[in-house]
C-alpha cells in the first residue's frame, strides 16, 4: 500500500517514508491510496482475538513494506499491561446517562493518563523502522506542537529512544497545570520542551513552517538529521488510533451490547480532528459506523463548518477547562476533504491555501452533502462542561474528565435533536486527574485547596477514585524545562537546541 500527499497526489510514498517524513514537501498530509475492506466475517476474526491481535491484523494492512515480525515486535512493545494497567489498554465502562445506556472508551490508561498513548507508545516503534528503512544512518528530529496531551505523550514514547531527538512546543497559557508539570520534569536525555508566547494554533503553524523551511532542513541534511512528527499530521500517529474503533467494536460484541452488523455511533470531543478521523477510516474499512457526533469545546470552528461548510478560523480565541480542544485550525481535517472529493487534491490545495492566506474557505456542494449525512456538530461551553461532570458522578458515580463531559453533552444533543437511540461509544481522552481543578469544582461545593496536588488528593478523597500513579509521582519530580520564547523564534529555537550553527 502506497500513501498520497492531500496537495499532490503525484507524490507517492511507501508507508515508512510517509511516517519518517511526516508531511510532504508542499505542506500536504499522506493518506493512503485505498483503504482494506473487513467484512463481518473479518470482524468476528477480530473479536476472537486480544487487542494487541487486532493491531497487529490492522496495522499490517496498512504497513505493507514491514515485515510481520517489525508489526509484532512493535505491537508487543507498545501494548503492554504494565504500561496500560491490563490486557486490554482500552476498557469500555457501560453507564447510564438519562435513559440512555453508553459505552464510554477509556483511552487514557496508559503512561501519561490521556488517549494520545494510544498512538504514541507504538510510534516510536514505527518511526525508527521507517527511518532505517528510508533514511538510513540519519538521526530523526521529532518537532511536536501540542495543546497538552500530545506532548507529554510523545516525550514520554521517545525519551532516550535511540537515532532520535524530539523538540516540543506548548502554548505557555494554555495547558492545565498538571499537563504544564508532566512536560516540564520530563527525563531523557533527547528531549527538550520550550513553552511559546501564543496558542496551540501559533504553535502548530509555527512547526509546520519549519518543516517546510528548505534553509533549516538543508542545515539538517549537513548534520545527517532530518525533521519528522509525532503530532496526528503524521499517518504512523494517526493509523494505530483506527484500531481501538474496532477493538471496542469486538468488545461489545463479545460482551452481548451488540449484535455483529448492529451499527453504532461515535461521539469524539475533537481538536485536532485525528480521534474522529480515525474512526471514518475505520467506517470506511467496514466498520458499521452510522454517524460520527463531533464534540466541540467553545472554539466550535467545526460545529459551524458542519453546520455550514464554511470554515471560519477567524474569531475570537478562547481558553477553556479542555485545553486540548483549544485549536483553531484542524489540521486533520484536510485528510476527511481529500477523501470527500474523491481525491482531488487540487482542491484541497486550494481550500487550504485560502485558509492561509484569507482565514476561511467555503466547500462545495457534493461535499457539504456528504458531510450532512455522516456528520453532527455540537458544542459545549466551560459551565455546561462542568455541569455534565457534576451529573455524570452524582447521577452514575463516574468521574469524567474535562473532555469527556464535552462529547457527552453534545451527544445529548444529537439525542434531543434526532431521536436517534442507536448505541453509542463515547471517546474518553484523558484521566479527570489531569484537570483536577476543574473537576473538583465540578463535584463539590466547598472551597478548593491552592496548590494543585493538593486538590488532587482531595479528589481523590472526595469521589474515592485512586490518583493514577504517573500522576502522584509528580508531585517530587525534578523540573527540567523552564524556557519560552516568542512564535517568531521557533526555527531558532530548533537549532539552537541541536546546536546547529
């Protein structure tokens, strides 16, 4: 299987060269040329085995230039129950929200507590195959911009990794404190964290501009490195976040929520738009997905371009109690239009150039339609987010993080406004520890403590919940990274920090 640039589909790359280069050269995403098929018979083959079964089975789809033992020494390496806390790194919890039985998806089990382990602890794995396969003897240079989750994750799946360097940018005001201190007392001696005066949309854009600078990368080239990414934009990120659509399919199958063919729908709080991305391939692989419920904080440049195909990143910027939902600019949504005009990259290309230069582009008709059908949009704003917390524990006894309690409002919005009672999995991406503050608010009425590990063990106190234990031991961790530094001095930042003149 071969992958596709979203801007020119005259770009052709293998699989290994797509996740060790990370972006194409103009700037476009890999996708790949076609997608397998499953048929409910492969699914039932999917239910009989483990989750690390079912990546392997998926993962080799795609990957057709790894050898089964890279694909199984990878799976078996990342998935481990030490690392995710059992056989299985993501359990469905079954709850009742109303009258309405959901399957929430705990995808955050994993080292640093949020979904983005999912991806991030194969990655590795995928990346340092693809760059012996393709470029071999040079050293990969992972640029990531992260609005919380992302980073963390990434620093954690790369530390001390072998042939590697790995560079994060956050926004300085805009992850939560936990989030801030899991980046900032990092270990490895490959990794550096930078916080920069601006949001997550100037930090994306911000690396995306590296990437594509001929001048900084011919500066890599002479020092026998090269730029990659472990951000979403990059297929080896967003590929493994496919498997675990199907693996909660399997599950409540093998657990009689479902019958085989039953559809469901998938409700995703959404950023960067690679969660729910994943799970349209995994439709369009076979997976019987009725409709995808995109769940926006009050940045809901999404809910108005489902609403209106037009999207609009020009408005107010706001920071909110999901920071990871803070984005503007959802890079992953030029994958979707790519599929959705069958591969006309030359509109792409245009849409996305109008994003850059004038802050909007509208999609045509056959595309909006497509959309209409496939697609809901909602939002949710910071007190309704905490009032579903607040329900969802006194009325269920589940604590929910900050994200989470986004898609399950607006899912209740989808219900109130179709009727709709197909059965529903809700993405849950990060444990409630990671935004503490904010669900402490939400569950008790008594005044919070100020030091923010003190609010953690009165959560864990007052809900009788355990403080997951990547969490508890930063509260004596070392802080390593301290330096900030202004959007316009990212590329300098870069280069300084692999002490390239």
């Amino acid at each position: 299987m071969n992958y596709n640039s979203t801007r020119n589909k005259n770009t052709v790359v293998s699989a290994s060269q797509a996740i060790a280069q990370g972006i194409s050269e103009e700037g476009g995403l890999f996708v790949p040329q076609s997608l397998p098929k499953y048929s409910l018979d492969d699914i039932k083959a999917l239910a009989e085995k483990d989750y690390r079964g079912r990546a392997k089975k998926i993962l080799g789809d795609f990957l057709s230039d790894f050898t089964e033992e890279e694909i199984s020494d990878s799976v078996e390496a990342a998935y481990t129950a030490e690392k995710f806390g059992s056989d299985n790194p993501s359990p469905i919890s079954y709850i009742e929200c109303g009258d309405k039985k959901v399957s929430v998806l705990e995808l955050w089990h994993g080292p640093t507590c949020a979904f983005k382990d999912m991806a991030l602890q194969i990655l590795p794995h995928l990346l340092t195959k693809s760059v012996k396969k393709t470029y071999n003897g040079k050293e990969a240079v992972i640029l990531v911009a992260t609005s919380g989750d992302t980073g963390k994750a990434a620093l954690e799946g790369f530390k001390d990794v072998d042939g590697t360097k790995i560079i994060v940018f956050y926004p300085v005001d805009g992850v939560s404190p936990m989030q801030k201190r899991q980046m900032a007392t990092q270990q490895g001696e490959n990794v550096n964290v930078v916080a920069i005066k601006g949001n997550f949309d100037d930090a994306q854009t911000g690396v995306k501009k590296i990437f594509t600078n001929s001048e900084i990368k011919n500066k890599l080239a002479e020092n026998n490195k090269l730029f990659s990414s472990a951000n979403s934009i990059n297929w080896g990120r967003l590929l493994p976040q496919i498997v675990y659509y199907f693996s909660a399919y399997c599950d409540m199958l093998n657990e009689g929520k479902i019958n085989l063919g039953d559809k469901i729908n998938v409700a995703v709080p959404t950023g960067n738009f690679g969660n729910i991305l994943a799970s349209f391939y995994a439709k369009n692989m076979g997976l019987p997905i009725a409709k995808f419920i995109c769940a926006s904080n009050a940045n809901n440049v999404l809910t108005d371009f489902i609403a209106t195909g037009t999207y609009d990143k020009k408005r107010k910027f706001y920071t909110t109690i999901s920071p990871s939902m803070d984005i503007l600019v959802s890079s992953n949504l030029e994958r979707l239009l790519y599929h959705l005009t069958d591969g006309d990259d030359t509109k792409v290309a245009q849409w996305m150039n109008e994003l850059s230069t004038e802050g909007k582009y509208s999609v045509d008709a056959d595309v909006k339609a497509k959309i209409d059908e496939l697609f809901f949009g909602g939002f949710c704003d910071d007190e309704n987010t905490q009032k579903t917390i607040s329900e969802l524990y006194k009325n269920e006894n589940y604590l929910s993080d900050t994200h989470t309690a986004v898609a399950v409002n607006v899912y209740h919005q989808y219900v109130e406004k179709t009727g709709d009672t197909t059965p529903v999995v809700i993405a849950s991406t990060a444990s409630p520890y990671k935004f503490s503050q904010s669900v402490l608010e939400a569950v008790t009425d008594e005044k919070l403590p100020d030091d923010e590990f003190a609010m953690v063990d009165e959560l864990s106190a007052k809900t009788k919940t355990a403080v997951p234990a990547p969490l508890a031991s930063l509260k004596d961790a070392k802080v390593r990274f301290e330096t900030e530094c202004e959007v316009d001095e990212m590329p300098q930042t870069v280069l300084d920090s692999l002490s390239i003149k």
